[in-house]
C-alpha cells in the first residue's frame, strides 16, 4: 500500500499548492555537470594502487573447458593474476530478485562448463589496462566442444517449456474463433535485441577489511547491494553502492553480475582496488538483451470488425540453464474487448546468455503482435486502422474486468489524428507517392502498467535555509534528480534552486529497482511525505519555540513560500534561515517512507528495496492502472531500392500527470527513437554453427543514428491518476516505444502493400 | 611493448606531462592518467563517438589516437571548452536549454562534435546537422533536441 489515502487539505504538488514548481518545464538540475564533463560517472573513479581486469570470453557456444593454459599469460609484463575458474574464490549462492533462494552453491563467476559463446571463463588483472588487454590475448584455452544449438530456429531445439504463468484465457477461444464470420491468422517476429548503453558495463571494487566498496552503474542500488553482500557471506550494511550517475541502462543494469562478482573477486584476492570494464563486444554476452521472439496471433471478427475472438501461441528463447519469459500477452490482453481470448507460450532453451529486460519487456513485443494483427484486420473487412481500434475500444480491464483507473486513449487518437492529419489519409495501400517515394501512414497504440512498491526519502532543512533530498533512489536520465527537487521545493515551500538532491548510494535511505517505469512515481511518493513532514516540524518549532517570532500563533495559519515564513495576520516574515538562526538548529532531518504503518518493520523496508516481491500489480486494488499511447507515423519507402525512412512522427501520450514535462518528452521521444531503430535496424546476428553474437559491436548492430530520425511531435493527453500514484503520474519510461514498430510496419503495408511481420524491416524483405 | 614514452602533451591550453606505454590511446591517457573523465569510452573502437575532442580544432575521436600522435599539437576536452570560470559555451547552454541529453554519457562526445559541426559549416539546415551530427551516437534518443540544441547555438555564434 504506497497510495496513502490523503486528507482533503493535504497538498498535492500541483498547482492548487501554489506550488510553482512540480510539472513546470525546469531544465534538469544535474545537467549543468553533464555538459561539462564534471559528472563522474562508477568508471571514472580514480583509487590509490588501482590495478585493471580484462576478462577473457570462450570462443565455443558448448561443451566444457579441457586446459586453460596461463603460462604466457602469468608471465606478461605487469600481470597481478590470472583467475581461471579453478583459481577464482567460490562466492556463496546468492538469493534472486523474487527472494527465492539462488541455485545450488558454490556460485562460481567463471567455470569450466560452457553454455555459450562469449561466456567469462578467465580474467587477467594487471597494473595497467593495456597490460592487462595484451596479457588477455595470450591465454590459450583447449576446449572438449559439443554441438551447441544457436537459435530457437534450429529443429533441435523443439517446443520448449510451457510457461504457465503466463498463460491467460476467458471465454471459449477456440470454438469463437471457429465460428467466427472473418478470420486471420499470422505470425510475428522479433529478433534478439540488445540494450547497447553508451556506458559500458564495469565497475570499480575495493575491500577494506570485510567491507566492499563499488563504483558500479547501477539501476538497482539496493539490490545489486544484496546481491554482492550475499556472494561474499558479508552483513548486507558492508557493501556499499555508488552510482551516482548511470550512462543509460534501459533494463541492463539493475542486477549485480558475473564481471561484478569477478571485480570484487580480484579485489579480495589481491588485496587492491580492481577495475574492471567489459569491452564493447563483451557486453553482447555478459547479459542478455531482449530475447527473439515469435508468436502466432488468430483473431476472429464479425464483418464489421468486431473482435469476438483472439487465439495467441507465442515463444521466446531462454538460455540452457535459466528461464527468462518474455510475457508476449501482455498487451495482447488488455488493449481490445474481445468476448474470448486464449493466450499461451513456451520458453526454448537455446545455447545464448539468459536474456533480461530491455525497455519495456514483454508489452513491446506483445504489441508488435497485436497492433499489426489488428491493422491487417482492419484491410480484411475495409475499416480505418483507427476506426476499427475505437470500434474494440475496452471500456474496462478485458482480463482483470476492473475498470481503468484513468485511460485518455480516445484523446490520444483524437489529439494524434488531428495533429498528423490522418483524415487526409488514402485508404488503399499504394495510393501515396512522392516520386520515387511510396510513402505509408500507419498507426498503432501501446501501453504500460503503473507498477509500484514502497520508498523512503530524507529530507533535511539546513542553517542556510537550503534543503536537501537524499535516498538511493537513481538518475540514469529520467530526471530523478529535477522532479524530486521539485517535489521538495513546492512541499517544503522553497525556490527549487534551494533544494540540493542526492541519489544512488546505498548509504542512502533505500529505494526499489529503477524498472518497472516506478521510480518517479514511488519516489515523488516518498519525498513529497518527508518534505511536508519536514515542514511541519519547522513550522512546529515556529509555534512553540520560545525564540520564534512566531512562537504565540497556531499552526495551520502559517505559511512557508520562497523560503519564507509568514502568517496571514500580518506581522514579522523571516527566512527559513533566519528562524533556524533564532531555534539554534542546525538542521532538521525527516525520514520517512511509504510502506504500510502496519508492515513497515526494518526486514520489510529491506524486503521492499533488495527483492521485487513488495511491488505491486498494476490490477491490485479496486482498478487497472496503465499508461496509454498511439503513435502516427509516416513512411517513405525508396520505390527502386527498398529503404525505409521514417519521415514523420506524432504520438500522443497519457501518463498521467507529468511532473516536468520537458523531461517526460524526452523520455516519450527516447523510446519512440529507440522503436524507430527496434523497428528498421536492430537485429543480433547469431552464427547457427556455434551461436555467436557476429554482430557484437556498435558498427555492426546498428542502433538508430541522428540521421535516422526526423522530427517528433509528442502530446500529453493524460490526466492526474490519484489511484495510480500519491502525486498523480503513470509511466513515462517504457511507454513510449510501445506501439512504435508496428505502427511503422503498419505504415510500410500502406506504403508498399507489403506485410513484414518479422523486424527489422529492412530492404531486402521489401525486394524480394 | 612495457618500453615508456615520456610525453608532453597540450590539454586545455596547460601542458602536462606523463609517461606511459606507446599503446597508450589518447583516450585512456586523458581518462586514466591526466584526469579528464569528461572525454567518456564508448565502445573503444571509434564507433560511437562519445570520446570526441578536439586536436588543433578539429574533432578527432580520442580511442583511435594514440597519445604519442598528438604531442605537440592542442587537445581541447569537454572541460577546456570555455576557460575556466567562464559562462558555458553557446553549444553547452543550448544542449541544456533545449534538453538534448538524458543520461549524459555521450554528451561530451556530442557537445564537441557540435562545436566542430557548426565551425566546419555545416550546420545550414537540420538534415545537414543531422548528417554531420551522425557519428555520435545516442542511446537515450535526443536527437532532434540535439539538432534544435545545434540549431540554436549556431544562430548565438553567427
């Protein structure tokens, strides 16, 4: 329970405050070290006696490691170590982010059995990096290889294992289906896609004593913090996290991981801090991306369009000793009323790295599906794509059958259309051209749940009258740092430039993983209780304090603005500073978080910020809480060559309310470009012989350049959702690339009359 | 290769000097031995362009330079930009006036392309700046704030 029922006078950070600040277009207060170079980013922490690792990577996708000769190696100049997996220090088995226990222990970061190509299997630490880089090559590793089995396309690797959870159903699916007057089937496609931070993953570790220091990026202060404590058997409060500032992460940075645990191992080992930064190529394998995905999408409709039926069979590859589900039914179940629905998929095991989350798990893929599909029914029985999404529009939660806490998503198409011009649109595909250019519109919608788990935040007054946030909670560009600040500035009453904001260290007051599209919401949560808190003790001390001004009037009739006090009756106004002056305080310091009063015991905090199991579904509680979107999107495809531009985008977006909506469009816009790249570009390439990553590098997994992108219109349809969060917002983060490849490859079918149902859409598909 | 070089080399107007292997990059000599974190690694093999700087005014990318190349000639990073205790340069205020970064890593990297971009003349039109903006990659997607963000500068340059 983080939406604390709130009293009728209690403010709400929006402008009948008359707080000046929250969702105000203020530009982000942690740029200004951003454009300078001052930022340090985990990397660019320098320690005394650091010394470099470099891991080595197998070159087979299976079988196990015969002989790891190091001699030439250990005898290079400058080489400290060379841990192999029978020289590397078994760790404990670390619990997972569900609080399950891990697998069986020891955990070992690098062994002998190979699972997959590009799997750490030694490391070489050395006094310089180019030391240690030159020594890597000289390891020479004899393996015993078997066949490996690259991809979920290979015959071998069958079916796969059913996931059950994510399996969904209502009605009789099939027999609907069956009877159903129109009737379409396909299937659809994604690749495996990878996150490619321009910060690569690494960090600096450094013991002292039985206490652990990293430098590490980090989505996940709190859990990463947990992970590492339990490797090494050491209290929790002995790990400290330092993350101040993140160089992107998009879902790949919320977990400690094997080089993490490879780092603090050289570290201990040779008593020195150790830095340790994967190359470019090594970062395709040392987590996973996004997995491929396929899925087969029936959909059964009346003559008019009317959906009466949706049958969905999806799969998404997983790794040969994890379980990654990609929940490809995600928006496939709830986007559309539809009498009968039946969902259900498999993970297939193939020799890969477990695959992980990159922005927006499971609803991106979920709506390339269902957002194509719907759009081919909308030719099959000759209805505009927007007309036949409004003509299924779900007036409630289709599978929770609770109604939407807020859903403008007839705004966004009305606010979308309008401003794209869709009724100029052509309905016929072909029918648009510019010369050589057949040009396509297309649309699709998206959607993304409002997660949310509990936080906590200090929030200090000071002697100069400046106020300071703090907790664990990170930045890795949303604008953590801005809107918490606006937060404090309007709660507390203080010109935003008075309030100084620390994030991302777990010496801080804890917060949950930045995922899930949460943080924002959870932690406005949390700071907005602690900077009222924090007021009302000040203005406490106003009222009793024998050496305030105001020490004879009542509570509730001062106010606090621009960081000065002040009673309507008129009299003496003082600054924040000058009454902590006369109190002889030093500072005022509130924690305060928002679990349950009931259930807010040390062990829940800790459960709530080191494990997933405290947050909570988007249906929990008496509605369903999604973010919405629809985004128009215009094509030009080269008539004589196949290539696809994207020349033209608006999308209209509800999240809620937006705390600074300068920084949530450009949030919106990040996942519309990254859909645009997801959409025409991105693909990990795998060698069926062996399962490598042949594309593992920035040149040849291209990600969408400037030059790619055209302008971007983004509207804000939504509207305040108190049911959603304490201060009225949804998602923002993972929102906006949902929907965006299948309004393109919609737009491409309208263009060129072509259907490509597997991304990326690229020319030769278009040719053939 | 364990053979040191003893360099000089010109960093922001200041001349430092360290001794370092001759495999040493610019990068990395920057980075790791000079203390100008400000230039950032990408992907360490000239693809992304996020360690840009400037030798004798133009932008290079600091992972494909070796330190030993650019001895006697003038590096400008991110953190030399404007003198120091200076206002920000017109391309800084205008990335942070019109939001062109999010998480800020290839900020640095984009903000010196930018400079050269506009310098070079070719920042006329938007698809120009784009074309020329193409070799600083961003992953959090600013790119049309980061065309309005060069844009903008241009015109307080000009």
């Amino acid at each position: 329970m983080t939406t604390d029922i709130l009293p009728a006078k209690v403010k709400r950070g929006d402008a009948s405050d008359g707080g000046a600040s929250l969702g105000s277009r203020l530009s982000r207060i942690d740029g200004p070290a951003k454009i300078t170079g001052a930022a340090r980013y985990a990397l660019e922490h320098h320690l005394e006696g650091l010394c470099h690792a470099v891991i080595v990577q197998s070159t087979i996708g299976a079988g196990r490691i015969g002989v790891i000769d190091t001699t030439a190696a250990d005898a290079a100049p400058g080489v400290l170590m060379v841990l192999t997996p029978d020289r590397i220090m078994p760790l404990k088995s670390a619990t997972t982010w569900l609080d399950t226990p891990g697998p069986e222990g020891p955990y070992l970061a690098l062994t002998n059995v190979i699972n997959f190509m590009g799997q750490h299997i030694a490391a070489v630490v050395a006094e310089t990096f180019e030391q240690a880089t030159a020594a890597a090559a000289l390891v020479k590793v004899y393996y015993e290889e078997t066949d490996a089995i690259a991809t979920y396309d290979d015959p071998r690797s069958g079916e796969g294992m059913a996931l059950d959870h994510l399996a969904v159903s209502w009605g009789e699916a099939e027999a609907a289906l069956a009877e159903a007057p129109v009737r379409i089937e396909a299937t659809y496609r994604t690749p495996r896609e990878y996150n490619v931070p321009i910060e690569p993953h690494g960090l600096v570790a450094q013991w002292s004593g039985d206490k652990l220091t990293v430098w590490e990026p980090s989505q996940w202060i709190n859990g990463m913090s947990r992970t590492y404590a339990e490797w090494f058997g050491v209290p929790y409060e002995n790990v400290r996290l330092v993350s101040p500032f993140i160089g992107g992460g998009f879902g790949s940075k919320a977990f400690a991981l094997a080089h993490g645990a490879i780092a603090a191992c050289a570290a201990k080992m040779l008593d020195r801090p150790v830095k340790l930064a994967l190359t470019r190529p090594q970062t395709f394998t040392a987590f996973g991306g996004r997995p491929a995905t396929r899925q087969t999408l029936k959909l059964g409709a009346t003559e008019e369009g009317k959906l009466l039926s949706i049958v969905q069979t999806g799969a998404n590859e997983t790794s040969v000793d994890g379980v990654w589900g990609e929940p490809l039914a995600s928006v496939t179940a709830l986007m559309y009323a539809t009498p009968h629905l039946a969902a259900r998929q498999t993970v297939v095991p193939v020799n890969t790295v477990l695959p992980s989350a990159l922005r927006a798990p499971g609803e991106n893929p979920s709506a390339f599906g269902i957002e194509c599909a719907i759009d081919e029914l909308s030719y099959e029985v000759g209805i505009d794509p927007v007309a036949i999404r409004l003509r299924n529009y779900a007036e409630e939660d289709p599978h929770a059958k609770k109604p939407w806490s807020t859903r403008q998503l007839r705004e966004a198409y009305e606010a979308g259309a309008k401003a794209f011009g869709w009724e100029k649109r052509k309905p016929e595909p072909r029918s648009m051209r510019d010369g050589h250019h057949l040009i396509g519109w297309g649309v699709a919608a998206g959607t993304y749940p409002v997660r949310r788990t509990a936080g906590e935040a200090m929030v200090g007054l000071f002697a100069d009258g400046r106020a300071e946030v703090a907790s664990s909670g990170i930045d890795m560009g949303q604008g953590t740092y801005t809107i918490l600040a606006q937060t404090a500035a309007d709660a507390i009453g203080l010109p935003v430039d008075q309030v100084e904001v620390k994030l991302g260290d777990s010496a801080l007051p804890g917060a949950p993983v930045a995922g899930g599209s949460q943080l924002a919401n959870l932690m406005t949560g949390a700071v907005h209780k602690a900077a009222l808190a924090a007021r009302d003790e000040l203005i406490g001390l106003a009222i009793s304090d024998p050496n305030s001004p105001f020490r004879a009037l009542q509570a509730n009739t001062l106010s606090v603005a621009d960081g000065v006090i002040s009673s309507p009756r008129g009299g003496e106004e003082v600054t924040i500073a000058e009454l902590m002056r006369r109190l002889g305080r030093d500072k005022i310091e509130v924690l305060r978080d928002t679990l349950p009063e009931t259930n807010n015991s040390a062990a829940e905090k800790h459960k709530t910020y080191t494990t997933i199991t405290r947050m909570r579904s988007p249906t929990e509680g008496d509605y369903s809480l999604h973010a919405w979107c629809v985004h128009f999107i215009e094509v030009r495809v080269d008539e004589d060559f196949g290539t696809v531009r994207v020349s033209r985008v608006v999308s209209a977006l509800d999240s809620g309310r937006l705390y600074n909506p300068k920084l949530a469009e450009s949030q919106w816009k990040g996942g519309i470009i990254m859909g645009i790249g997801q959409a025409l570009l991105e693909e990990g390439l795998v060698d069926r012989r062996k399962g490598r990553v042949i594309n593992n590098n920035l040149g040849d997994y291209l990600i969408a350049t400037n030059a790619d992108i055209p302008d971007i219109e983004v509207i804000s349809v939504g509207v305040p959702d108190f049911h959603a969060s304490v201060l009225g917002g949804k998602a923002v983060g993972e929102l906006g690339i949902v929907g965006v490849a299948p309004a393109i490859a919609n737009a491409v079918y309208h263009a060129t009359g072509k259907r490509i149902r597997d991304l990326p859409i690229t020319l030769e598909k278009l040719i053939d | 290769m364990s053979k040191s070089l003893t360099l000089k080399l010109a960093v922001n107007g200041a001349s430092h000097e360290l001794t370092v292997e001759p495999r040493v990059t610019l990068l990395d000599a920057l980075r790791e031995h000079l203390g100008f974190t400000g230039s950032k690694k990408g992907c360490d093999q000239g693809q992304c362009g996020a360690c840009t700087v400037h030798v004798d005014g133009e932008r290079v990318l600091a992972c494909l330079t070796l330190a030993a190349q650019v001895e006697g000639r003038a590096v400008t990073t991110i953190e030399g930009l404007t003198p120091e205790g200076a206002d920000l340069h017109p391309v800084q205020a205008a990335f942070l006036a019109q939001d062109a970064f999010q998480c800020g890593y290839c900020t640095p990297g984009q903000i010196m392309s930018a400079v050269a971009c506009i310098k070079e003349g070719h920042a006329g039109s938007d698809a120009e700046i784009r074309e020329y903006m193409s070799g600083n990659l961003c992953r959090c997607g600013a790119y049309p704030h980061i065309v309005a963000a060069v844009r903008e500068a241009k015109e307080v340059m000009s």
